[in-house]
C-alpha cells in the first residue's frame, strides 16, 4: 500500500503539472493569431512575437513530458510489446531505464542547469530585436522539466519492480482521455438509442486496451 502511494502520488504531482502547462495553449493561440491580424490587416507585424511564441511552445513540450510518462502515452513498439508478458515487458522496461533514461535525464538535468544559470548571470535576452523578450526564465524550464521527468522515471522503475515482483503491474492514475469524450458525447446525444450507444462505446474501448494494453491494468481514475 505504501508503494502504491508512493506512485500515486508521484502520477497525481505530474498530472497537474501537465495540467496546469496545457493553459500555455491559450497563450499561444493568442499570440499567433495578434501577430497574423497584425502582419495580415495591419501591415505591422511584431519581431518579438516569434520568440515568445517558440517559448510558450517549448515550454509546454517540456513540462508535459512527465506528464505523457506518468500517462505510459509515449510512442513504443506496440506490436511487439503488447505481446510480451508483464514480467517481460518490466524487464524489458528496466533495462532500458536503467541504461538510456537514468543517463540521459540525468545529463539534460546537468546540463540543463548550467545552461540555465549562465542565462541569469548575463541577463540572456533574444536577439531578434534590440530590446528581445528575456530568455532566462524560459531555459530555467529545462532543469525542472528534466527533474519531473526524472521523478516520474523513478516511480516508473519502481512500477517494474514491483510488475516483476507479482507478475501484476501496479495501478497508474487515470485522466480524461479521448474515450472518455466519445461516451460524453453518446451519452448526451438525442440521436442514438441506449444499445447503439453502448456498442459503439465498448467498441471504443476494445481498440483503446487494445492499443495499451500496459497501461489500462488497474488503472485508478481521479
């Protein structure tokens, strides 16, 4: 139970983070769509706009990482994966980890906060334009997106240990996916009576287990 916590705790800290990352969208989309209708009406397009929509954009990409691992979305080799056993696939999963993530995050992190601090010792700002946006606190995403991705590596070792332990992987905390939608949708619809609704919602759901098979074993909704 108290391992179980454990990486309960760590998916729910990485959810929100993704969570809370996903409203850069609404940023961006205001961004591109002031800098279209002022370099397409207006005739007055904006240099800096580009800068500050590459780091909304950046940023986003990085602070979901953890977020799509904590969710197991990342793309892998379903064919040949799915196949496998559990105890086959943790192996397989701690192996990697162990000689490609562990290293990896570990010299983005690294790296990633050297790059960061010599960004706030020069007052780094883009060079775009002469007064550019500044650009340290967005290169300061880079350590601390590597961190929680880091963080969601361990409770994912840990998952492989214990699915090697019991043959069983642990539970995973489960957020809104795309079927999720689609029985919302059904649900409400006028148009479809309740037998068509519900084959076509377990047809969606056989395609979503079959096409993650790993993570939907025991998974806890929030």
């Amino acid at each position: 139970m108290e391992v179980q916590r454990f990486l309960l705790t760590i998916d729910a800290i990485n959810v929100r983070v993704g969570k809370a990352a996903a409203w850069l969208i609404i940023g961006l989309m205001t961004l591109v769509c002031a800098e279209v209708f002022k370099r397409y009406i207006l005739n007055m397009p904006t240099a800096w706009i580009f800068d500050a929509s590459n780091m909304l954009y950046g940023s986003l990409f990085m602070l979901a990482g953890a977020y799509a691992l904590a969710q197991n979305a990342h793309v892998r080799g379903d064919f040949i994966y799915s196949s496998l056993r559990p105890r086959t696939q943790a192996a397989l999963d701690l192996l990697l980890y162990i000689l490609f993530f562990l290293p990896g995050i570990a010299a983005l992190i690294y790296a990633g906060y050297d790059y960061a601090a010599l960004s706030w010792r020069i007052g780094e700002h883009s060079t775009v334009t002469a007064e550019g946006p500044p650009i340290y606190y967005f290169k300061t995403v880079i350590p601390v997106a590597g961190a929680l991705v880091m963080l969601q590596g361990l409770a994912e070792i840990v998952r492989c240990i214990v699915c090697l332990r019991t043959g069983e992987w642990p539970r995973r905390l489960h957020d809104v996916e795309e079927i999720d939608v689609v029985a919302e949708q059904l649900a409400q619809s006028q148009y479809v009576d309740v037998e068509a609704r519900e084959a076509a919602i377990e047809r969606a759901q056989d395609i979503e287990r079959a096409a993650r098979q790993r993570g939907l074993k025991g998974e806890e909704e929030t």
